[in-house]
C-alpha cells in the first residue's frame, strides 16, 4: 500500500529505490507515529471532523498497535511503503471508510516529522541520563585518584606534573558542555509540526494547541511552512549535539589508547576487556577503546553530511529529507552505546601510582621550582633563565619525590563546583 498511489501501479525498481531502508527505520520511529495519530484523532473529534463513535473506534485500535509496537510485535511487511501506510491500511481493513477519515488534515510529510520530533524528545532525554551516568564515575574517579600524579604533556611531550583527579574531572567538566548542547537541540526539536500538512496548512478548522498539549510538546511550531523548513535543521542540531559528546568520547578514548601503551603504562584494564593478536600472543590491545574513537569520528561528520544533503534547497518538502532518517537513528544507538561500553570499562581502571620513577620524568618539576624561586622575590623571567641554564649545563637534578601539595593541578580540582555546575544544566 502507498499513500500516494492514484491508480494501483507503478514501477516496482522505483517503488523499492524511493523506499530505500524505510521499513527498518520507521520500526523505531512508529510508536510515535500511532501516538500522533491517536493525538490526530482526537483533534479531528475535538474539531468536528470525526463523531464521538468513529474517534472511539480509530483510537482502540491505534492503542491496539500501540501496544504491539512498544512490545516489538508490530511488523511493517513488504507489501507497505512504511509505518504511515501500515497504519492506515490497519485501520481501513477493520474500519472501513472510517479508517480512511484519519488522514484528513494533514500529510505524510507532517506525520514523519513529529514522529521524529517524539522519538528526539526522548532518545536525547535518554542520552542527557547517559551522559550524566558518565560524568558521575568520572567525578568519583577524581576523587578516588585526585593525589596520585601523572605527567602532564604538551606537544606529545612531557610538560608539567598533573594528577590523575584533574584528568578524569576535566573530562567530567567537558560532558556539561555536552549536556548543554543536548539542552539546546531539545528545545528546537520540542516544538509541535503536526497540522502543517504539506507545509502549506490545511483549511479545515483545526486545533493545533490541542495537540501540542495532548503531545507534551513545549510549544507550537506556528508557521506551517517554517514546519517543514525545520526539517534538516533539526537533523543538524541533534548532530551538532551528539557530535559534541562524541568530540569528548573520541579524546578521551585516544588518551586510554595512549596511556595504556607500552611506552606510557599510566593506566591499565583488567584482560577481558581488551582484545589479543591472531599473530602475537602477547598482545593486549585497546580495540573497544579504538572503535569507540572511530564510531565517534564518524559521528562527528554527520552534521556536515546534513549540510550537504540541503545546500540550496528551496522552502518545501523534498524526498532528500528521507536520507537523513536512518543517519539519526544509526547516529542516536552508536553514540548511547559508547557512551554505555565507556562507562563499563572506566568502572574497571586501574591507574599507576609510580609513573615519576621514570627518568624522563625529571623535569617536569621545573615550573614549579621557577614558582619557588618567584615566591622568595626573584622576578619570574630571571628566574626562568637561571633555570634553563642550571637544566642546559646539568648543574640541578630533581628528587624522585617532592612536595606536591601545593601543586595547581593536585589542589585546585574544585569537584564539588562541577558538581554543582552539572546541577544547573542536568
């Protein structure tokens, strides 16, 4: 069945090219499809477009699939273009003409439309909770592991001392940025389309409010054209959202990557969690740290990949839009399974506590013995190049072990500030 056949024929290469992957999408997206079209029914009852009886009827067995698809049971078969012809044809088989009734004020392409929306609302909801399981542990690490030290590095090389607590908050203090951004991509998709139709209205006497309020939705999309120009922007704000977290997924896994070599040794997990060589038996190697990196990576071209698919498109509908279906729901499991397979493996770190017995270590204490020299009066250039030519000429060795109380990156974690910081947001 297709909504927009006129006369029962068609090519059939076309047909299964413009459908594309569809069925399989739209079993995640259906749910909230029926939801929509039970909101609908209301409506067109509310608006008298349907009786008392004939409301009643469609709504049961709406519900009837309703319960179907949350259960898993509801198939959308081979013969259906999608869920919007499955459901249609339910309700004519057992309805008749009062089946045919649902459709009326309002189009295809508003109906995918809020069933995106609906299914937005709650996976990014889902993805906030996820996110803030993650900043959790990683908070609790900090504390855990706040005294222990561990070289700082920039340019790849070793830099200053810094701390085991001060890494795994900075990534806790990123998520908030992340969970900001989540914030914001709600608040553009929260917005109600259905009733925009085509993107032109409809001029039956409708009730928008009411299925804004029947739907939870925070508030109207007005303009029935700005509807359906809001499809891609949508995609791109859940992309640029969910490519924010995969952007601190992707650095951090590179880090465990790092550190976890044989070179660094900072970190270690327990064997189960890596994985071996089909060549060298004595490999342990960081793979879901690595897949998570990549599946990150791709994540975060996926904005772009919207810009791509709607650069000069003109205000309406186009069947371009259909593309960018799967990518956000592929995109949503990715980055929630990442974010869940992360978590399980941090849960399980072990960290170094004798990395600065390394001789390559050494110097990164000069910083703070400029700091010393600077306290007891001497400007800081002065003292920096008497330094560098104590460290040039071999003259100054630093101890294995130093006071490291009063170290920025051992003293000035400030957890319970991030904490309360990820409570404004969260």
């Amino acid at each position: 069945m297709k909504l927009w056949d006129k006369n029962n024929s068609g090519n059939e290469k076309i047909i299964e090219f413009t459908i594309g992957h569809d069925r399989l999408n739209d079993m995640h997206l259906i749910k909230y499809d029926l939801k929509a079209s039970i909101s609908h029914a209301k409506m067109l009852y509310k608006s008298n477009l349907l009786s008392e009886i004939e409301c009643d009827r469609i709504i049961n067995i709406l519900n009837e699939m309703l319960i179907e698809a949350e259960s898993g049971e509801l198939k959308i078969e081979k013969e259906f273009e999608d869920m919007h012809s499955k459901i249609e044809y339910t309700l004519i088989s057992r309805l008749g003409d009062i089946g045919k009734k649902i459709h009326t004020a309002r189009s295809r392409n508003d109906q995918v439309l809020v069933s995106i929306q609906l299914y937005l609302i709650d996976e990014l909801n889902n993805i906030k909770t996820e996110v803030k399981s993650l900043f959790d542990l990683l908070i609790k690490l900090a504390n855990k592991n706040k005294d222990i030290i561990m070289p700082g590095y920039t340019h790849m090389k070793a830099a200053m001392p810094s701390s085991f607590g001060l890494w795994f908050s900075a990534y806790a203090e990123t998520l908030i940025d992340d969970i900001i951004s989540l914030n914001s991509s709600i608040v553009i998709v929260n917005q109600n389309t259905l009733g925009s139709a085509a993107g032109y209205g409809t001029s039956f006497n409708i009730d928008r409010d009411f299925t804004t309020k029947d739907l939870n939705f925070k508030t109207l999309k007005y303009n029935s054209l700005a509807c359906q120009i809001s499809r891609n922007k949508i995609e791109k704000n859940t992309f640029d959202a969910i490519g924010n977290i995969a952007f601190t997924l992707s650095k951090i896994s590179m880090d465990i990557c790092l550190y976890s070599g044989d070179e660094f040794q900072f970190i270690s997990f327990p064997e189960n969690i890596t994985t071996g060589s089909s060549i060298m038996p004595h490999k342990k190697n960081p793979d879901v740290f690595e897949i998570i990196r990549g599946k990150c990576n791709s994540i975060q071209n996926l904005s772009n990949s919207v810009n791509l698919s709607s650069t000069n498109l003109p205000s309406g509908y186009h069947r371009d839009f259909q593309l960018n279906k799967g990518k956000i729901i592929n995109a949503v499991n990715d980055i929630k399974e990442c974010i869940q397979i992360l978590s399980y493996c941090l849960s399980m770190i072990s960290v170094n506590k004798k990395i600065l017995q390394k001789s390559n270590y050494e110097n990164i204490f000069s910083v703070e013995l400029i700091n010393e020299m600077v306290l007891k009066g001497m400007p800081f250039r002065d003292a920096y190049l008497e330094l560098k030519s104590k460290l040039k000429s071999g003259e100054i060795k630093f101890p294995k072990t130093v006071n490291h109380s009063h170290i920025g990156s051992i003293g000035n974690l400030a957890l319970d500030k991030i904490v309360l910081k990820m409570k404004d947001y969260y």
